[in-house]
C-alpha cells in the first residue's frame, strides 16, 4: 500500500486562525510605542537617580582639588603651555589636588606640573578623558583616570570633584566648562568656589558680556562677582592659596 508523502510543514500552516489574528495584533500593538519614548523615560530615570545619588554629601570634603581647563591645541614650546605648567607644579606643592580633561595640550600641562610638585606633597593629578576621534588615549601624567562617554558626565565628574575652577585659554569647549561652572555659581549650586579666568584672551569677553549682557539686563552687575580675570598665571596662585588655606582651617575646625 503506498503511503502519501509527507509534506514539510510550516508555522504559517500549523497556525490556527485564532492565533494567528491574535499574533498580528500584538505585532501591530507593538508597532505603535514609540521607542524614543521609552528611552526618554530611562534616562529620565536615570538623571533622577543621579540627582538622588547627588544629595548624599560627605560630612566634609577631605581633600582640595583644582579643575583646570584649558585648549589641547596649545603644544609644549607655545609659552602658555609652560606657564600651565608652572602654575599647577606651585599648586601641586602648596597640597592641592589637580584635575584636568585628561588630553594633550595644556590638559597635559596641567598634569605634568602637578606630578612635578607631587614630591613635596601629597596631591595627586587626576584625568576626565572623553572619547572622541583625536583624542583616544588620557595624557601620561595622571594618577587616576575616569573616562567618560560624554560632556554631561563629564562635566558633572569636574564640579563634584572640585572645590576651584581655573580656565586657562582655550576654544568652545573651553567656553562651555567655563559657563556651566559660571552658572551653577551664578544659582548659588556651588558656593564659595573661585573661579578664575588666566590670559589676556579673556578680556574680550568679559567687555562683551558688560556692554551687552549687562547693559540690556541680560544678566546681573553681581553675576560678575562670580569670576577672577588675572593677566598671568602668577595672580592666581594667591587666590587659589586663600582659597585653600580656609579649607584647611574649615576642616581642622570640624574634626
């Protein structure tokens, strides 16, 4: 007796009507949440977190660290690139931490004075390096690296971090440290920081934010209360020694 051949089968054939309605509205249901949505709403979460997480402060801050900001397209020989250097060997010696973007140029700077001035103290060089295309790797001379994926991080690591901020010449993303540090002081989220702008380039605009800012009330006489202007490197030391001595103090007078 032959016997029928047995024909493949498929799921398309085995499906009842039933479940296959019910499987083309659940794919058509899916269909219609927004990803970006949920997404949005994880990072949501996640910022949420942060902000949390952010409200757990140490009773007190237990060492002194300076973030200094400042071009990587400044190179050793430019004469900038050796007045950061010298600047953040004297505040390395004095006992002050030194935190920087972690690249070349006067990132670099930064970090190699504070490793110089390490042998009279015990502060240490610290690198926020981000990914980006010409800068893949921190610059030799930190002591501790956190790498980052992007500015926000990044920027929030830098005022966690620091109890003063110096900006030494540099680009747009020099200007963008620069302003989120101005702000956060100008809304009283970080007090009793200095903050201080290094070089003659800064001049510029410091008239342009009086002329225009200030004049049509875009912001406030005070607000300029916020930022040190010095011409050389060596007139922000004495601010960033009062700064530190006061911490010093504070800190005695709370064990």
């Amino acid at each position: 007796m032959a016997t029928k051949p047995r024909t493949k089968t498929t799921n398309q054939q085995t499906t009842t009507p039933q479940l296959e309605a019910l499987r083309k509205g659940q794919a058509k249901k899916r269909s219609s949440v927004d990803p970006s949505h949920i997404l949005d709403k994880a990072i949501y979460q996640l910022w949420e977190t942060i902000n949390d997480l952010d409200q757990i402060q140490p009773e007190r801050v237990e060492h002194y660290r300076v973030s200094v900001f400042g071009s990587s397209r400044i190179q050793r020989g430019d004469p900038i690139y050796d007045q950061a250097k010298k600047l953040c060997f004297e505040l390395s010696r004095l006992g002050a931490d030194i935190v920087t973007g972690g690249g070349p140029g006067l990132m670099e700077a930064a970090n190699s004075g504070a490793m110089e001035g390490q042998t009279e103290s015990h502060s240490r060089s610290f690198g926020l390096p981000i990914h980006l295309p010409a800068e893949t790797d921190a610059n030799p001379f930190v002591n501790k690296v956190f790498r980052h994926r992007t500015f926000f991080s990044r920027l929030h690591h830098f005022i966690r971090l620091s109890s003063a901020f110096i900006v030494l010449p540099g680009g747009i993303g020099t200007a963008l440290e620069l302003f989120m540090v101005w702000q956060l002081i100008q809304v009283k989220h970080v007090t009793e920081h200095p903050l201080i702008l290094v070089g003659t380039m800064w001049t510029g605009l410091i008239d342009w934010i009086n002329e225009v800012m200030i004049t049509r009330g875009l912001a406030s006489p005070q607000d300029m209360n916020a930022v040190s202007v010095v011409s050389s490197y060596e007139e922000a030391i004495p601010i960033i020694r009062a700064s530190y001595e006061r911490f010093i103090e504070e800190k005695k007078n709370a064990q």
